[in-house]
C-alpha cells in the first residue's frame, strides 16, 4: 500500500505538472504586442496598414451627404431622413448635453461656461446669419469645429449630429415663429403643464397630468 501510494502521488504530480505547462504555452504565445518591433517585416513594424481596396466592416459610407453634409463642396439645406418628434426628442436630448453648457438651451450663446468667463462667447443660433445657414453648415461644424470651438466627432455619431441639426433648426422657429406659423387653434403662449401633486424637488421627477379631450376629466382618463 505504501508502495502504490507514492506511485500515486508521482502520477499526480507529473499530471500537474504536464497541464501547468500547457496552461502556460496558452498564456504565452508566440504575438506582438501593439506598435511592437517586428523582424518578421521589411519595415520592422508590427502594426500594418489595411490591404489597399478594402474598407472595414461598417465603414463604407456610401452616402457622401449623410456622412459630411456638404453636396460636392457645398453644405447642403437637406435631411437625410424624416424629421419625426422622436428624432426632435433625441436632438434636443443630445443637445442638452454637448451643446447647451455653450450654447445655452435656447441657443443663444448664454450658456453656464460663457458665465463664467469663457475668452469667447458662442453665436446665439437666432442671428440672422445663423438662422439662413443651410442645415448642413452646422453638421459641418458639429463634425470638424469651427474657430475655438472642437470637433464632436468622436462623442457624437453621425445620425446623432443630424438629430441635434434638426433640433437646432426648432430652436430657431421657436424663437422667431410668427403668428401666421401657429396652428390654428393653439394657444399663444401655449398653456402650462399641470401636475399631480407637487411639481418636483429637482432629486424627484414631476408627474405632469395628461392631456384630457374636451369634456372629459382627468379621472375619467384615469379610469380608462
């Protein structure tokens, strides 16, 4: 029995012994660290340049306007898709978050950093120069900065960039409608929302009542 034990715990460690080995050909393999020296290369370098002619997965942009906003060399005054109140939504959400600390929500260049001493205050959107700027003009600027202001290529995809154009564009009819652009009907200014409850301590969301239809309630919309 002794005898058959130590042959045991022999065989135990061989085994051990094999699969460490193994484990540690997996860990380390013969592969080049990134921007590694490279003998296998006339140049030396580990990293290579794409094969001429081919185009990554999810890079092909075939739709020069979608992706640059300019026809030819010209910013073009065009949406590449319908303008829905969800892409409205989308840009103005955008917005709020990358260009309102600037531009101020209602774009008019007042925003928190200009208050505090920014060398340079942003245009306001409602400018007359702004105001008839094609809507690729601002993707452009969205896309590749313009002046002191950086490009938002890397935080903002494309799609989102046309969302917050649109949006923008809404900022401007807000601030210049007329009364021949409301829509029959509608109240000028526009009724306030009401809420359930109190309106919110700002760490609480406010609960806005929905809209009831004429002669109805909001507890007979409720019941529904």
């Amino acid at each position: 029995m002794p005898r058959l034990r130590q042959i045991s715990v022999v065989g135990l460690l061989a085994a051990i012994a094999v699969l460490a080995a193994c484990r540690l050909d997996m860990h380390v393999q013969p592969r080049q660290n990134p921007l590694s020296r490279s003998d296998f290369f006339a140049d030396q370098r580990s990293e290579r340049p794409p094969v001429e002619g081919t185009v990554a997965r999810g890079e092909l942009r075939e739709d020069t306007y979608f992706y640059t906003g300019k026809a030819g060399n010209s910013p073009g005054d065009s949406m590449p898709f319908p303008v829905t109140k969800e892409v409205l939504q989308r840009g103005r959400e955008r917005f709020d978050i990358y260009c309102a600390p600037c531009h101020s929500r209602v774009g008019d260049g007042n925003g928190f950093i200009p208050s505090r001493g920014f060398a340079r205050k942003p245009p306001s959107y409602h400018i007359e120069r702004l105001r008839k700027a094609p809507l690729g003009y601002f993707y452009d600027v969205i896309t590749n900065g313009f002046g002191i202001m950086p490009d938002y290529a890397a935080q903002i995809p494309p799609r989102d960039r046309w969302n917050i154009v649109a949006y923008i564009r809404a900022l401007q009819f807000s601030q210049n409608a007329t009364q021949a652009d409301v829509p029959a009907g509608q109240a000028v200014p526009s009724e306030p929302p009401k809420f359930r409850g109190e309106p919110g301590s700002g760490a609480t969301l406010p609960a806005i009542e929905p809209e009831t239809a004429p002669g109805t309630s909001a507890k007979s919309e409720d019941r529904r």
